[in-house]
C-alpha cells in the first residue's frame, strides 16, 4: 500500500541510521511493526493476574501427544 506523510528530515534521517536501514521505507516500516509489537507485548503484560488456569503448564504442553 502506498502513503504519502510528511515527517521531518532529521528525524527520518536519525531513524535511518538507528534501524541501520537500506531506505526510508524501510526504516519506517521497522518502527511501525516494532511499535506495533511493544503495544501487544504491553497488552499482554496487563492480563498479568487477571487470568484463572485450572490446567498446568505441562499437561497443557503435552495434551496432544
């Protein structure tokens, strides 16, 4: 899909060089999917506590075999 956003250069530049990136697409693509990926592992980390589990870690591991 393209897009069209206007970022400032210095800080698309600096992005560049902290992703070690071959473009700026890619480098924008690598913060977004990283950004994305911190929000779930932030979301998961909130469940933790508020979940029961009436099986253990091993009969759930190993039902299936």
């Amino acid at each position: 899909m393209r897009a069209t956003v206007t970022l400032e250069k210095a800080i698309l530049d600096e992005l560049v060089r902290q992703t070690n990136s071959k473009s700026k697409a890619a480098a924008v693509q690598y913060a977004i999917k990283d950004y994305l990926r911190r929000k779930k592992t932030e979301s998961i980390q909130s469940m933790k506590g508020k979940m029961e589990f009436d099986r253990e870690a091993d009969e759930i591991r190993h039902h299936d075999r």
